[in-house]
C-alpha cells in the first residue's frame, strides 16, 4: 500500500479531529497536539459525549416517558445504581479510547487490510468483507466473554467489577460500559484483529467501534426485544443472572452453537 493512499486514511482522521475538537475546543489547545494524541483526544470526547446522550435518552425513553409501558416500576434501577456505572465507566473511558487511537495507527501505517473508498472493491465485495468482519467479531467477542467468566483470575480480577450488576433492578443502559478498562478493552480487540484478517473499509471499522456504545446500552435495559436472532437485553439480563449463558454480543448463533444458549422466552414459560 503507497504512501499516497496512506495518506488517505491520514486525511480522514485528521477530518474527523476538525470536526469534534473544531466544533468544541479552542484551536490552540489541541492543534499543537501530536497527531496519535488528536486522534486520542477526539475518540475520547466523542466517545463520552455517545455514552451520555444514548444513555441519557435511552432511560427517559423507557423508565420514565414509557416506564409503565416496558418495564415494571419495582425493575427500574436506582439512581445510586446509575450514577455508581456512570462513574465505572467514567473511570475506565480514557483507557477504552486508547484502542480506537491505536487502531487508526495502525491502519494509517498500512499495517491492516482497510481500505479507504467502498469503490476500491465495489458494492457487493464491500457488503460481503462487512459480513465476514461481523462473524469474526462475533465469534472473537464470544471467546473473550467466556473466557473472562470461566479463567478465575480474569473473572476475578477484571470481569467481577461488570457483573456486580446482577439482578434486573440494578441493570440500566449506563451499565453498558461500566467494565473493568481491561476487560472492556480485551472484548473490543476483535474489532481490531478482524482488521488483519479481512479486508475492512475504515469508515465502517471507526463507525462499528462507536455503535459498541449504543449496542451496549441497548443490552443492558432488561427489556426483550424478541427479534431473532438478535442478542438482545432478555437475553443478557439472564447472562447476568445465571453467569454461565448468553455470552454473544450481537447475536444468538454462537451460544446456540457451543451450547450455552438460554432463551428468555421459554425461561418465562417455565415460570407459567
């Protein structure tokens, strides 16, 4: 890959640094900046900023817009409950934007197989790279979890601080990046690794990492979506519950295939 179209990648970043920190810093505060640490700064503006707007917005939507419609009162977390994962997550938010940053120079170095314009493969090549990307992420994120669960230092050590949230009334959408700084980082690394793998166009790579935010605000609801085959809340609320189901992130498909698999549905049919 020449130099010319690395620059590319360069110019991109570098845009999207003169948007976020154009539109909200003085220009004297952050121009000087090294490129990597513009790139950091803006992920991690950027990437708070998604984190309370979503989170924001998503618990006026559904505890107290439609709280009676959704969620039953008795399920709706207390405050002291979302300010304690707000300040997890707060605490953890300038280490996650370091693999963002990290990724980005790698592919501005032309380590990865991203590619900068869809025309560059064309429409169906570009569908299909995003299809096998999503599988390896899937299946990268699903061994991750596992693992964080089922090796007791890294479970102890890392993934205890997320699973403190166990049970629906303790559960919000602020929950959703409340992890450990390592354990958060070490179940996105497969957005990263899938980089090496196939080729990925970098806008769609950069936009995937930072829908992460959304989706896992979305999971942590307790609200069941039913729409097949999708991961959703029903089914990660029983992931926090019983710890030994539900590991996928944005599927179903690899707990159904390794066999740790339990569906909302039929837990409530049960209970009938």
């Amino acid at each position: 890959m020449g130099d010319d179209y690395l620059k590319l990648f360069v110019a991109e970043t570098s845009w999207y640094n003169d948007i976020v920190l154009g539109s909200l810093l003085p220009e004297s505060w952050w121009a000087p900046l090294p490129h990597f640490f513009r790139g950091w700064l803006r992920n991690y503006i950027g990437g708070t900023l998604l984190y309370f707007i979503s989170g924001f917005l998503w618990c006026l939507y559904i505890y107290y817009l439609k709280k009676n419609v959704y969620v039953p009162k008795d399920a709706i977390p207390s405050n002291r409950a979302m300010l304690l994962q707000i300040y997890v997550a707060m605490k953890a938010m300038p280490w996650y934007c370091l693999l963002p940053t990290l990724s980005e120079h790698m592919i501005e170095s032309g380590w990865t197989r991203c590619f900068s314009r869809i025309s560059d493969v064309g429409w169906p090549l570009y569908i299909l790279y995003i299809g096998i990307y999503l599988v390896i992420v899937e299946f990268g994120i699903y061994w991750m979890h596992r693992e964080l669960h089922d090796i007791k230092p890294l479970y102890k050590y890392l993934h205890a601080t997320h699973h403190i949230y166990n049970k629906q009334n303790t559960l919000s959408p602020f929950a959703g990046l409340a992890f450990h700084p390592l354990d958060g980082i070490l179940q996105a690394v497969p957005h990263v690794v899938a980089l090496f793998l196939v080729p990925m166009h970098f806008t769609t790579h950069i936009a995937l990492l930072f829908i992460e935010a959304i989706w896992t605000a979305n999971i942590h609801d307790c609200i069941h979506g039913k729409i097949w085959p999708v991961m959703g809340a029903g089914y990660h609320t029983i992931h926090h519950t019983t710890y030994r189901h539900n590991y996928g992130h944005y599927t179903i498909w690899m707990d159904w295939m390794f066999n740790t698999l339990r569906d909302p549905v039929e837990d409530e049919a049960k209970k009938l």
